[in-house]
C-alpha cells in the first residue's frame, strides 16, 4: 500500500514540525517573561532623567540645548530603525518596515533626503534592499540589550542632528501592549517636543531644587538631555524585544496548532486509504470465491 506509506511518512514528518514549534513556543514565553521585566525595569531610569532634565531645563531659559532646536526643514530627516535579529515572529517586522516605509516615502516626496539607523538584522536588511542610506548598524544585540552596544551606531545620527545635517530624527519600533498585541510606532525623537519634558505638579515638587553646575550649566544640561535620548532609545529596544517574544510565542502557538490539525486530516486521509484497501481486498475474496 504505497500511498499509505506515503501519507504515513507525510504524518511522520509533520509530528516533527511540531515538537519543533512547540518547543519554541515554551522557550519564547520563558524569554517573554524576561523580557518584560527588563522593559519595566528601565522605565524608572528614564524617567528619573527625564524630570531632572526638564527642571534644569526651566531654570535655565536663556540657553536652548540643540537637542531641543526647532527644525529648519533643509536637512535630511533621520530615522532610528529597530527590528528583530531572528524571523519567526508573525508579522511583527512587516508591520513597522510598512510602517517606515511609507514615512520615508512622504519624506522623499517632499524632496528631502532620508537617512537611517538599523538596530537588527531584519531591518539592516530590508533597509540595504529598498536602496536607503544607512549610515551606521547595530546587530546581534541577543535576548538583553546592551546600552554600549546601542551607543555607538546612535552617536552618528545625534552627531549629524547637533551639527544640523539632520533635522528630524524618527524613532521606529513596535511598541508592547499586551501578549495578543504589538503596536508599530514612528515617533519624533529629535527634537526632544515641549510634551516629552512635560512634568506634573507632583513632579515638580519633587524635583524643584536648586542645583550647582559643574563645569556649567549648558553641558550638564546637554549631556543629560543625551542621556534621556539613548534612554528612549534602550526603551524602544526594550519594548521591541518583549513584542518580539511575544509575537514569537502567538505565532508558534498557531503553527502547533495547525500541525495537530493537519495531523489529524491526513489520519484521517489514512484511516479512509486503508479502509478502502481493506474492502477491496474482501471483494476480490468474495468474487473469487463465488467464482469457484
């Protein structure tokens, strides 16, 4: 029965499959956990920087940091790209590549050029196919982000956007909801908005002191309105990661789920072969049998 061999083997191969996603299935919701820990975890961080930098901010008026300048709209506008390493994550990457592609085609018709940053695999990738200019990559960045890792390729774009080749910079990523849900983002980063810096009455108690600047106020100020930019940018990648386990973990649920039901089809494709073998087999008994 050659063709029950066949579908016997197909079952085989699918009941591998299987074993295979459910497994990373398990591991994607082990590093899911994780994952959103670390995201929680550096919200404080940024926050914290974020009201000291508002405060100095206010108290100092007379002096504008560039990270703050308003955009002239004769630069190039700059977008900060982060994606996944790995594949296997639904449509996770789909969605903000879609996303920043029809950005960066606004852009581009409005006759301003378009640079990016790539943070991941996949977006380095697609980024290199569709002929952008990716002025620098950070790759391989494995299940925890590492800030000096992030640092360097982002020290290109915030160099170009304080030397004012750049005015406007994006940051792109996928923004984590919940475990069914990943929501693509394409916020402006630079210039830090008047909103970003914006404080509650409780804040500004808290934080509403004097302070005493060493070497002086503009370079305390603008390094700490860097540090709450690179802080963005670890929380996006941070919220990118844990969007990424997640999808991960749906879409393996779902390709475990559609083996057990293409398991159960082609037993059943089986049962039906045999059965029909078996009848015919007892019909030829029986008419040989009538026969004699």
């Amino acid at each position: 029965m050659a063709v029950g061999k066949e579908i016997r083997g197909k079952i085989k191969s699918v009941e591998n499959t299987r074993k295979i996603t459910k497994a990373m299935e398990m591991v994607a919701a082990s590093k899911m956990r994780k994952a959103q820990e670390r995201m929680r975890a550096a919200r404080p961080y940024s926050d914290k920087i974020r009201n000291i930098a508002a405060n100095l901010s206010q108290a100092n008026p007379e002096y504008q940091s560039p990270y703050m300048r308003p955009a002239d709209g004769k630069g190039a506008v700059g977008f900060i790209v982060v994606t996944t390493d790995k594949g296997l994550c639904g449509g996770l990457n789909t969605n903000i590549l879609r996303t920043v592609t029809n950005q960066m085609r606004e852009v581009q018709d409005a006759g301003r050029k378009v640079q990016a940053v790539a943070i991941g695999t996949k977006g380095n990738g697609f980024l290199n196919r569709i002929g952008a200019t990716v002025v620098s990559h950070a790759l391989g960045l494995g299940d925890a982000p590492q800030l000096d890792k992030l640092i360097g390729p982002v020290k290109v774009m915030l160099d170009d956007f304080v030397a004012g080749k750049v005015d406007k910079v994006y940051l792109c990523y996928t923004k984590f909801i919940n475990t069914m849900k990943q929501e693509p983002v394409v916020e402006q980063l630079l210039p830090l908005a008047d909103a970003r810096l914006a404080q509650t009455a409780a804040e500004e108690a808290a934080y509403g002191w004097d302070y005493l600047y060493e070497p002086d106020a503009a370079t305390v100020i603008d390094e700490l309105l860097k540090r709450y930019v690179e802080a963005l940018i670890f929380q996006a990648v941070a919220e990118n990661m844990a969007s990424e386990q997640s999808a991960r973990m749906v879409a393996m649920k779902a390709a475990t789920d559609n083996a057990g039901n293409l398991i159960n089809e082609l037993k059943l494709i089986y049962n039906k072969t045999r059965q029909a073998a078996i009848t015919k087999e007892l019909s030829e008994i029986v008419s040989g049998a009538a026969a004699v």
